[in-house]
C-alpha cells in the first residue's frame, strides 16, 4: 500500500466517523475535499468505495446511531462528487485524445492524459511555482477572463489582475506558499468586464522536481460578490428615497454601468420621477429613446424583462406593477450577463417594495400619533416639538399639553408611555384625556398625579409611565410642579444660570404605592425659560443619560436672547444623533414674559439702531417668534422715524420714549415724544410711515395734545403648535 492511499484511508476513516457522529455542511465539506485529494493523489473510485464498504461494516457494530448507512451513504456521494466530475472529464478528454492521437503522437502519453484531464474541469484550473508564475492552466480559466490559454502563463503579478486586494488582502505568491487555501481576486476580462475568482490551491511536490508547485481551481463567483454587494448597500436602507439613491448607485457598480436612472411613476401623475447617477434631471430632461425605453417598461411588460434602449444601454422594469423602472448605459464596456442583471434587478425590485410598505406604514403610523396629540392652540410663550423616531417604525407613548385654565394659570404636562406601536399610542390618548380633565377640575399637580396614577391602574399597559404635571400662572411669575419619575425639567434664568428641577418627585404611574405625590412651587423670574422633555431626547446607547442632560444644559446659555421656537429648533438639532433619534421625542418650552421694556433716548437719527437693536432682544426674551420680531421691529422703527423728522423737526434736544409689555399672547409698545407730528398732507419726506404702521400691528392708536404724541402698538403673537 501506498503513501497516498494511506494517507487518503487515515483522512476518509476519521472524517466518516465524525460525520456519522454529527452530520453537517462542514463535515460533508470534509468529504468533499478528501474526494478532492484522492482525485489528485490517484486514488480510485474502486478503491474508495471497497475502503468505505469495510469500514461501514465496523461502523456498525461500534457506532449505536440509527442513520448510520443514510449518513455513511450521503458522505460517500460527497467524496465522490469530485471524483465524479474528473470521471465524466476522463472520458472526453478520452474521446478526444483518441481523435487527436494521430497529430500528438510526439506528445508523452501520461502528459497528454494529464492535459485533457485538466481540460475536461469545469472550473478553471492552473498550475503555478512558489513564485506566482502560472506555467499551465486550462481553457475554462481562459474563458473566465475572455483571453486565449497561451496569454495567461506569466508572472505575478498577471495583467488580468484589476486591483491585487484580495480577502483576505495578501499577495499570490505568499497566499501560495503557506499552503494555499483560498482567497478571492478582483480581475478584469479582455472586454474590459469586471470579474471576481475565487482562488482554491493545494501544494503539490512533483517527481524530482526541485521546487514544490502549487495547483489551483477557480470559480467565477461575479454574481455572489454582486449580489452581495447590492445586499449590503441596501440593507443600509429604509426609505424609498434612501432605497433609490443607495440602490441606483450599488446597482450600476454591480452591473458595471457607465450611468444609470430609475424612473417612478406616482398615479395620476403620467411624468415620471427621476434619480440618475450622473446628473441631476426630470422626466423631460431625458433622452427621447430612454425615455421611450422606460415607458415600454411601464406599459408593455409581456415581452421581454431587459429591453435593448439602444447606443449600448438597456431598461428594465422594477417589478409587475409598473410603477419602476430602471435604465443602465454600459457605452464603451460590456453588457453583463442576463442572469447576474436580472439577479440584481430582483434585488432592488424587493428593496424598493420594501421601502414603499415601511413608507406608508411610518405615514400611516405618524397620522394617528399626531391625530392623537391633537393640533393645538398654545398659550402664550410656549413653543412644542414631537420628533418620531427614525427606527423601528412603531409609533411611541410620548405626549405634552398645554392647557389654558379659567383663573389665568397655564396646565402643562408632558409624558412617556412605556413601549410602542398602536397600544402604547393608545394608552398614552387615554391618559393625555384624563390628565386634561383632571387639570379643568382644578387639581393641583401633586393631585392631579395622585388621581392619574389611580386612571393609570385601570388601564392595560398603562405600568411605569412617567409624567410631569405643572401649572404656571404668568401673572404670579410662579410654577407649580410634581414629577412621577420623568426626566427633570430644565430652567434657565435670564442670568444664564440653568438648574434641574428634580425635586418633588415620585415613583412612575402604577408601579408603587405612593400615598401622597409630594409638589413645589419656585419663583418664574421675569424672562425665565422652562425646558420639558422626554428621555428620547437625552438618552443613547453606551452613554450616560447625564451626558445628554448636560448637553441640552449647555445649549440654554444665553437662552434668553432667542425665541422659545428657536431654542426648540436648536435644541432638536444640536444634540440629534448622527442616525437619527432612536425613540420618540416630545419636547416643550415656555417662556416667561420679560419685565416691561423701558427706553429713553435723545431723538436723533443716530439712536434709531441702537433702539432697534433693544426692541427685538426683549421682544426674543418675550418668546416671539422671529417672523413676527421683524414686523414688530420695522413698525416701532417708523413710529421712532416719524417722531424724529415730524415731532422735533426744528428741535434736536427733545427725547423720545419705548415702553413695551407682554402678556397674554399680546405685545403692546408704546412710543412717546413731546413733539407734534406733521399731518400727512404736511410730510414731504415720508409721508406713508403711519399707513405701514397700521398694516404691521394689530391696532394702532396716535394720541396728541400740548404735551407731546404717543403711538400705541399691538400685535398678537400666540402661537400654534403643528
């Protein structure tokens, strides 16, 4: 018996064994690469199958598993897959050596068996030295890169190597001399094709041969690596928006495509839209012939998937439905083949189906979350955000209110519902009911916590909901707060200083007893700002919710000179994380009016910036929003011009006066001088200063006498939370 039969008994005995034991895809992968082996070592099917007939019979008296001979059976036919393959391979190379016999007589008998052997493989196959140079190969490795036999035998690196980065990334020769294994390479074909090989070797030591030689099988696995490739760009994906750009661009490096659009049409709309990989375009920027191609795709779809769109390029529908359709240019390089595009057209035809139901579940989703909060009035100084989160889909429990009461005070609560999707919505409207009228009967917040905590405990899913309930009463410049275990407010006074309000707090709704829920009232200083928030807005994953407390803390420093809108719009965007919010965020602000505002300054034209510049600051302290500062600013800046050039237009040592006050959703300023102003049909300068004033505000009053004019303004500035 020899070396290699020996060798092949050993390694066949122990990995029948092992499979017999634990039957999987590895250990059949076993008897896969021993069939491999005995192939290359000269072993034959005889031998192999009298070796495994001995040895089933030992089996089964020593091994005890009932599918001893089904397992035996299925690891035989493994080992001989590949002796198989070079069986059916023999016998035409046989065929054709016979018929080449009287023109290869010069040719040794063994070597011209060995070639047609190699020959009849239906993977590629070469022949290469320590070094990397390939000294042989076959027709089917040939094929693969679109070049002739002659032209592959060359050194490392070979010239159909399109990048020499390999998984894992090292170069042939090394890959070859550590006993080989397996590895794939990026080529490209003589057609200028993208292909990739993946690269299965074996050392080999030749009969006095000096150096070992190293043989190797390759298969082409282009569509694998393609699809793959697609697969992971998409997975990235949840949008149709995210899909098409994404996709489109994986779509054509997969395929190979010099550009390449995607067309969606939208009933009733007949024009398409579309995304391109190259330029920006709609449906009439293109050409004529692709757009014809793209609408055959839409209406004709009982012919042919793949319609040739002329010049080197193709269209193809996305799916049965007619409503995608994608156009690739491959001018000056190669078409794929029909079975990798249609592969990846599949891919993205699910992809963007996908993307299509997860639209219109999220719309679905946000519509009755927000028909649930509900589009409300808001009471003045206050500005609201609810922020969905970007994934899971599932709508969350958060929710806030804003309620004006009958004695001037202001209802506010905010809340999180644990959980998600359509019962943690439903639990939240339930409670967001309750509180509301618990809030008109007059309850305080520890009350109204006490009351809601009982509500919570006769709702399913209701358990460890967290709330903050207040009531703010403007005119006192208090708050009155409770907090059942929520994330502590934030208050940010107009000297910069921010605290946390995290006393009088308690448990979580329904979660323990909790015999009497504690409160507190604190002092709202003229212009203060009050942050509530849910966790979805501090909290991530791996860090401190501190963390994010802290920072939203450091973005309400010099809060007082912006608008409550904006610090909500800052806010959301400062602290959003790089992939979006994962949870919901409900998120409100108040601010408190700021003390009146008192001007006095020579009337001189020099003073008009400067008063300016004071009137929108206090009107920001006074949570305006920037839209409305800039028609409040304009109107006081022409009643100031107008007391300039018509009260004291012989006088320059006179003065003029601002007074403003906030309350109650409305601004009211009034500008005095000691002048008279001129009548209109007396204004030679200006003239229209009093009727823009007029369109600006709300109501405008002028009132003169012997002691001067004062121009009274007004401008409503609730606003609506959307």
């Amino acid at each position: 018996m020899n070396g290699a039969v020996q060798h092949f008994e050993a390694a066949y005995a122990a990995a029948l064994q092992a499979h017999v034991r634990a039957a999987s895809e590895t250990s059949l992968e076993a008897g896969y690469e021993i069939g491999r082996s005995a192939l290359v070592d000269g072993v034959s099917i005889l031998k192999v199958v009298e070796f495994h007939a001995g040895l089933l019979t030992e089996l089964r008296t020593t091994d005890a598993h009932s599918d001893v001979d089904a397992r035996a059976l299925e690891f035989l036919l493994q080992t001989l897959a590949a002796l198989d393959v070079a069986t059916r391979g023999y016998l035409d190379g046989t065929r054709r050596y016979a018929q080449q016999r009287a023109r290869a007589d010069e040719l040794e008998e063994a070597n011209a068996f060995r070639r047609a052997l190699v020959e009849s493989l239906q993977d590629g196959f070469f022949v290469a030295d320590a070094d990397g140079t390939i000294i042989e190969a076959n027709q089917a490795l040939a094929d693969m890169l679109g070049t002739d036999v002659t032209a592959l035998a060359q050194p490392w690196p070979y010239s159909w190597v399109a990048s020499r980065k390999a998984t894992p990334p090292i170069e042939l020769p090394e890959f070859l001399r550590a006993d080989g294994g397996r590895t794939t390479l990026r080529a490209r074909r003589t057609d200028k094709a993208a292909v990739w090989l993946a690269i299965s070797s074996r050392r080999i030591t030749a009969p006095h041969a000096r150096a070992p030689l190293f043989v190797g099988t390759v298969r082409d696995v282009t569509l694998d690596y393609a699809a793959a490739d697609l697969a992971r760009r998409l997975a990235r994906t949840s949008t149709v928006s995210e899909v098409v750009t994404a996709g489109l661009a994986g779509l054509s490096s997969a395929a190979g495509a010099q550009r390449a659009a995607v067309a969606l049409w939208d009933p009733p709309d007949p024009h398409a839209k579309v995304f391109r990989t190259d330029i920006e375009s709609d449906w009439d920027g293109l050409p004529e012939p692709v757009r014809e191609a793209l609408a055959r795709c839409r209406t004709d779809r009982t012919g042919a998937d793949i319609i040739d769109a002329g010049r080197g390029s193709v269209a193809a529908p996305l799916g049965a439905e007619g409503m995608a359709a994608v156009w690739l240019d491959f001018r000056h390089r190669p078409l794929p083949t029909p079975a990798l595009l249609t592969t990846l057209l599949g891919q993205y035809h699910s992809a963007l189906q996908r993307a299509r139901d997860y639209d219109q579940a999220r719309l679905t989703s946000l519509t009755l979350q927000r028909a649930i909060l509900g589009a409300i009035s808001l009471p003045p100084g206050f500005a609201v955000l609810y922020e969905p989160s970007v994934a899971p889909l599932e709508i969350g429990g958060d929710w806030y209110d804003a309620l004006p009461l009958a004695d001037g005070r202001i209802g506010v609560i905010i809340g999180d519902c644990v959980g998600r999707g359509l019962a943690a919505a439903a639990v939240m409207g339930q409670l967001r009911s309750a509180a509301r009228a618990l809030f008109l009967c007059g309850l305080e917040p520890g009350a109204l916590l006490d009351n809601l905590d009982q509500v919570a405990r006769l709702i399913e899913g209701a358990a460890c909901t967290t709330v903050f309930a207040a009531l703010i009463d403007p005119a006192a410049g208090t708050l009155t707060f409770s907090n059942a275990g929520h994330p502590p407010p934030l208050l940010a006074t107009i000297s910069d200083h921010v605290s946390l309000l995290e006393s009088a707090r308690a448990v979580p709704l329904a979660s323990f007893d909790c015999e009497r829920r504690p409160q507190q009232t604190i002092a709202l200083d003229p212009a203060a700002t009050l942050v509530l928030y849910t966790d979805g807005l501090v909290e991530r994953k791996g860090a401190s919710i501190d963390d994010g407390i802290h920072a939203v803390v450091e973005l309400l420093h010099g809060a007082s000179r912006h608008s409550a809108q904006y610090l909500v719009d800052t806010i959301i965007r400062e602290v959003r994380p790089d992939a979006g919010y994962d949870d919901d965020v409900a998120m409100l602000v108040y601010r408190q009016a700021p003390a009146p505002l008192v001007i006095s300054r020579r009337a001189t034209a020099g003073c008009l910036s400067d008063v300016r510049h004071q009137v929108g600051a206090w009107l920001r302290t006074a949570a305006v929003p920037d839209e409305r500062i800039y028609d409040i600013v304009l109107a006081v800046d022409e009643a100031l011009t107008n007391c300039i050039e018509h009260a004291y237009h012989d006088s320059i040592t006179e003065s003029l006066h601002v007074r403003g006050t906030a309350a109650s959703g409305r601004i009211q300023i009034e500008v005095t001088d000691t002048g008279r102003w001129k009548t209109q049909t007396d204004t030679t300068i200006r003239g229209r200063g009093l009727a823009l004033i007029r369109a600006l505000a709300n109501t405008a009053e002028v009132a003169s006498d012997d002691t001067g004019t004062s121009v009274t303004l007004t401008f409503d500035v609730a606003a609506v939370a959307s």
